[in-house]
C-alpha cells in the first residue's frame, strides 16, 4: 500500500488560514482577498492554486521568480519588490501598488493573509478598510498616482528605493530623493549643484527599466540631491538641489532636509517624491506636501 505523504503542520496551519480568511472575507463581502506567496505555498502550490481559484483570490508575489512560477497559473496575480519587509510592510506596499494600477480604490474593504517572510508561511489575517482604516490614505487630497506616474516607474522606482534602503551601498547607508512627474516645474523649482553625470545618453539609455542605469543609480545614490524622473520612466538629472523645501505643519518632528525638500517639491507640482532616509533606512512617498506612506526598515523581533 502507497504510504500518504505527511502534511506539515505549516502546511496544515497555511490552510486552516486560508480557509479561514476567504470565510472571512464572503460573509463580509470584501471587494479583494490578498494572499501573499511564501515558501510553504510554493511547496505545495497546486493544493493552495485550487483553494485561491474557488473564491478568486489574488495572490502577492515577491519578485520575478515567483512572478513567473505563477504566470498564466492564476488569473490575478499582483508583484511586490523583493526585499525583507514586516507584515505590515508587506501589506502597506501591495496595497499601494493595487491602487496604482487600479485593482483597487479607495474605500474598498480587503481581507490580507501574510506572515513573517523568513517563517515561509502565512499566519496572519487582517481586514483592511482602505477608506476609513489604512495611512495610505489619510491625504485628504487623494489623487491617483497613475496620472502622475505610470503604474511600472513607480513600481520600478519603489523597489529601486527600497532595495537601496536595505541594502545601501558597499556596506554604506544612503539617503536620497526620486522625484517622479511634472519634471518641467520640478526642473524650474531646482538647481544643478553637480554636472548632470546623465547628460548627453539616449532615452533609451536613460530608461529607469534599464537594469544598467539602476546600477548607475545606486552608484551616484551616495551623492547629494535628488533624481528627477519623467512620468514615463525617463531618469532627467541626478545631483538636483530642491529650492521648494518648507517646514511642514503636518510633518513629523525630527525628519531632515530631505523630507522638507520633498514635502516643498510636491506641495507645489503634481510630483511624487521618494525619500530613503539615511540615519533609519525608512522609505517616506510624498504626494501634496503630505507623507503618502512610511515603509519601515525590517527589525528584528517577535513581531514583524
């Protein structure tokens, strides 16, 4: 007789979770369930793919490889930068993705299931009301990132910013500014302090897709001032002091230059501003003068 083969109890604890959340999420009639891929769903993706397919999940994926594990696997499947992040941190970010992309409005009721990415399962879930309940949109002035910005440049640029906060640069921590949109009052708004080290390439070249200009990025990331970005992805300038800074009222205490030079800029053009902070690591969005979303540095501890 063909022996079964063991279940896990993470794998058992993955589906009582599931389970659980997309009960949750049909007697509350949520508009989206995010599931957030981890190694125990990658190990056992068939049994999980059925599960998700009946109540038409969507499943958060961290990076390429899983992007192309699950391609054509199922039918919505939302990508999030590859890096180490909290629960929250995780949400935070597919949350802020699916609005720009438009997967999502404001007011929309979510269910989440993640867990701690180093654990490799998911054991958390967390209802979400985007309108009354999430950071993300506390602006009273929200406005869709997509006229800003496409959706694939703020994506790429939120990953860049985020991998450099983890990461820095040869053991170093940077801090820097990506200015996203309206590049024409931005540019009228700023002034060069170094010469442009971007002048003279193609668009083509000076593509934010291009993986050769991410690297040259994060190699002139350690310099000051910011990178001014177009809309559709096009990197302008890097070295870029921001004349627009003001000390914002609604600001928290103890942020830096970098913070007001982002606050002004976006409080007088219809820019986004990316902010990796040099002394926590964190990554502040600004839209309308206003901190859009915070994304912590990952710390160690109980809960993350």
């Amino acid at each position: 007789m063909k022996k079964k083969k063991a279940v896990s109890k993470e794998a058992k604890l993955t589906k009582v979770i599931l389970e659980s959340a997309f009960d949750i999420a049909e007697k509350l009639k949520v508009k989206e369930t995010f599931v957030f891929a981890t190694d125990q769903l990658l190990q056992d993706t068939n049994q999980f793919i059925e599960q998700m397919e009946k109540v038409d999940a969507l499943l958060v994926v961290r990076g390429e490889k899983q992007m192309e594990q699950f391609s054509g696997r199922l039918s919505k499947v939302l990508k999030i930068p590859d890096v180490a992040l909290s629960r929250m941190n995780q949400i935070k970010v597919a949350v802020m993705l699916a609005l720009s992309s438009g997967l999502i409005e404001q007011g929309d009721k979510i269910v989440c299931v993640t867990g701690v990415i180093a654990l490799g399962f998911n054991d958390t879930v967390v209802v979400i009301d985007t309108g009354i309940e999430f950071e993300i949109f506390s602006s009273a002035n929200l406005v869709d990132i997509s006229k800003m910005v496409r959706p694939d440049v703020f994506e790429t640029v939120l990953k860049l910013s985020m991998e450099l906060a983890n990461q820095g640069r040869e053991g170093r921590a940077v801090g820097t500014i990506f200015v996203l949109g309206d590049d024409e009052k931005v540019l009228q708004l700023s002034r060069q302090i170094i010469i442009n080290p971007f002048k003279g390439y193609s668009e083509e070249e000076l593509s934010i897709h291009d993986p050769e200009l991410r690297e040259a990025i994060k190699e002139f990331s350690v310099i000051d001032g910011a990178f001014v970005i177009r809309g559709d992805g096009v990197l302008l300038t890097a070295g870029r002091h921001l004349n627009a800074a003001v000390e914002g009222e609604n600001l928290p205490q103890g942020l830096g230059s970098r913070h007001m030079a982002a606050a002004g800029i976006t409080s007088l053009t219809d820019s986004i501003a990316i902010v990796i902070s040099e002394s926590t690591g964190s990554v502040r969005i600004f839209k309308k003068g206003n901190i859009f979303m915070e994304i912590e540095r990952l710390s160690i501890g109980p809960w993350r």
